[in-house]
C-alpha cells in the first residue's frame, strides 16, 4: 500500500508540475498581448494623431468587454479547450489591427480582443481552483503571474524599442502571432474540469456576484479605486507623449520597469495572502494607485514616471492577485465562474464611463490635464479609504476602528461643535 501510495504522491506532483508549466506559457502569451494593447497601443495611437477622446476609446474598450462578460458563463469557454480558442482568437485580432490600422477598427478590434479575454476568465478561475491545493494556491497563482508580469515586461520593452524602427502595428501583430501560439498549451492542462459544467445566466452570474457581501464590498470599493485609475489612463499618454515629448521606446522602458515592479510584488503578495488575506494587499495596492496619479500630475521630467511606473507594478499586482485570492476564498468553485463573471459586469460599467469623463473635460478645455489628473487621484483614494475599512473575510468595519484615535477625536469634537451651532441657530429662531 505504501509503494501504491508514493507511486500516486509521484503521479500527482508531476501532473501539478506539468500543469504549472503550461499554465505559464499560456499565461506568458496574455501577458505579452495585454503588455502591448495596454501600454504601447495608445502611444502608438497618439504619435499618429489619434485625439484624446479616441484614445479613451480604446481605454473603454477592455471593461466594455467585461461588462458583456456577464454573458460569459452562458456564452464562454467551459473547458479547457474552450479557454485556448478565446484566447487563440483574440490574440489574432491584434494582426488584423495590422491590416486595417484606422480608429474605427482599431477600437473595435480591441474590443474583441478585451472580450476574448473577458469571457475566458471565469474558466481561469475554475482552472485554479480545480489544479492548485487550497493551501498553496495564493503562491502558485502568484509564480505563473509573476511569468505573466516578466513576459509583459519584455514584451513592451522590446515591442517599444522595435516599434520607433519597424513601426508600432507590425509590433502588434507580432505580439498577437506569438500570444496565439502561447494559448495552445491551456489546451493539454489536465484538471477536473469539463464541458458539462453548469451554465450560468446573466441575470444568475449577478446574483452569485450579489449573494457574496464580501465580494460585493470588493467591488463598491474597486468601483472608486479603479474608476480613478482608469479615468486617468487617457491622460497618462497625454502626459507621456505632450507635456514631456517620449518616444515609444521611452514609454517601453516605462513598462519593463513596471512590469519588474509587478514580477516581483507577484512573488511576494502570493505568500502574504496565504498568510494574511487577500484584503490586507487590496489596501496597500489601493494607497499605492494613488500615489503613481499624484506623481503623474506633477511629474516635470520622465524620471518622475520611472518611479510611478514601478509604484504602479506594485499597486497592479496587489489588485490582480487580490481580487482573484477574495474569489477563491469566498465563492465556492461551482459558483466561481458566475461570481467572476457578475464582478466583471460592475467593473465593465464603471470602466465604460469612466475613461470619457476625464477626457471630455480635458479636450472640452473645462480641466487642465493636471487638474483632471487630481480629481482621478481623489476618486482612486476615496476607494484606497474603502479598503482599509474591510476586514479579512470582506465584511465592513465601523470607521471608529479604522481612523487613528485623533482623527476620530477630531471627528467628535466636530459633531459636538455641528449640534451646538445647529441648537444656537435653532434657539435664536
């Protein structure tokens, strides 16, 4: 029994090992694409005359798609099979970017690209739960993110060094060859997963997403976070490529540095939620998004942005990990997907809007890009505030046990001062 025993301890680490291994070469290819449409593709857009209300578009385009992500676990991948042909697919819009290098289709091919992604997502959150120990999964999930992050990295490094030579859309097409190759390998995971699962309704994701309350505070506190951040976005290139002149490769060399920010944050943030709760890094990654939008309204030269770059890694890396940890401690894995999917349509609504506000503001002449940049920064840390409210399990804490003794002394003295004016204005009526 014990010889039994050893050969099927064996037999399972080696399918754990090889799991991993393709896990991240499929991960590498979505971190080389999302590296590219996220971080070169606006600059891109913006050296060829792409106004800023065109490049909120494409900023809108990723949470429009998970807004219809709702639908993915009617519509979506159910396998693992399933999973690469979404991403296979998607990666392949970004060649077509290449052939029809106009607004339109740029913003519309990215949008097929964000919901190839979108709809894939919940089938990655079951994969995870099915393929990696409870124990460990916050360090194994951290490791193949951390091979995600290091080929993002890479990939904008040299895709912005390429792009100022060969030119920005024969980059996005090559990225999208080499994420489709990448997307292969999720096909031969081996993992309790198959394609009778249960499927979900639109209306069914939003009431597991709604039935979780600690994930429901995750999402009304990534509502403000994010909606800063992602206000914000359009403006970063404008401040990239206007007020201080960068090149591609300058924006690239931005990402690789916080792309290394986030490979190493991945590594650590995995242990710490093991050990500590996905919430603790959600609320330092929530002061930390501030931060990198303080420093971009005020950056006089890149150097300021090299130091927000890697801030941002950081920051990014918490978010990511952080909200995937709460969905596996929260929701049980035949509910995941749904969950996943409900918490996308929140955000997708939020990032829809968002990203024109700002930009509407900026182009309409009503903010300064300095001005816009701060109202993002207050909205990202009314968000921050949120998540240090939450406790571990994602319930909400009263503010008296949150705030420092002399704020919340100061507080009270306020109040007291607030009932006696209203009383004095109350008696001389």
């Amino acid at each position: 029994m014990g010889i039994f025993g050893s050969a099927a301890a064996l037999s399972g680490q080696s399918t754990l090992r090889r799991n991993v291994m393709l896990d991240l070469i499929s991960l590498v290819g979505v971190g080389i694409t999302v590296s590219i449409v996220a971080a070169l593709l606006p600059g891109i857009s913006r050296h060829a005359g792409l106004d800023p209300l065109g490049i909120a578009f494409l900023a809108a385009a990723p949470f429009f798609a998970n807004l219809l992500g709702v639908f993915a676990c009617q519509w979506g991948p159910r396998s693992q099979r399933g999973l690469a042909a979404f991403r296979a697919g998607g990666a392949l819009l970004l060649v077509l970017m290449f052939l029809m290098p106009i607004p339109v289709a740029l913003a519309a091919l990215a949008t097929g690209y964000w919901m190839a992604l979108a709809f894939s997502n919940p089938v990655q959150q079951r994969l995870w739960g099915a393929m990696y120990p409870a124990s460990e999964r916050g360090r194994m999930v951290g490791m193949v993110q951390t091979g995600r992050s290091a080929a993002a990295g890479a990939a904008v490094l040299v895709g912005g060094m390429l792009a100022d030579r060969i030119g920005g859309m024969t980059v996005v097409a090559f990225a999208g060859v080499v994420g489709a190759l990448c997307a292969i390998a999720s096909s031969r995971i081996t993992a309790p997963i198959t394609e009778d699962a249960r499927t979900f309704s639109a209306r069914e994701s939003w009431a597991a997403f709604r039935s979780r309350p600690g994930l429901v505070q995750v999402g009304a506190a990534q509502t403000f976070y994010g909606g800063g951040l992602i206000a914000a976005g359009p403006l970063l290139a404008l401040v990239q490529v206007d007020r201080l002149g960068l090149t591609i490769a300058d924006i690239g060399v931005l990402g690789i540095l916080g792309s290394i920010a986030a490979t190493v944050a991945c590594l650590v943030w995995g242990s710490f939620i093991d050990r500590r709760g996905a919430i603790f890094i959600l609320r330092i990654g929530g002061f930390l998004g501030f931060i990198v939008l303080a420093l971009y309204a005020a950056a006089p030269s890149i150097e300021i942005l090299f130091l927000a770059s890697i801030i941002a890694g950081v920051a990014n890396a918490s978010t990511d990990l952080g909200i995937s940890a709460v969905v596996s401690e929260q929701v049980p894995q035949q509910e995941r997907g749904a969950a996943v999917a409900g918490f996308n349509a929140l955000t997708g609504a939020r990032g829809m809007i968002a990203p024109f506000l700002a930009s509407i503001a900026v182009q309409a002449g009503i903010l300064s890009v300095t001005h816009a940049l701060v109202v993002c920064a207050l909205a990202t840390g009314v968000g921050a505030c949120m998540y240090l409210r939450l406790s571990r399990d994602g319930a909400p804490r009263p503010w008296r046990e949150v705030m420092p003794r002399p704020a919340v002394a100061g507080v009270e003295r306020g109040r007291r001062l607030a009932r006696t004016l209203v009383v004095s204005v109350m008696t001389g009526l």
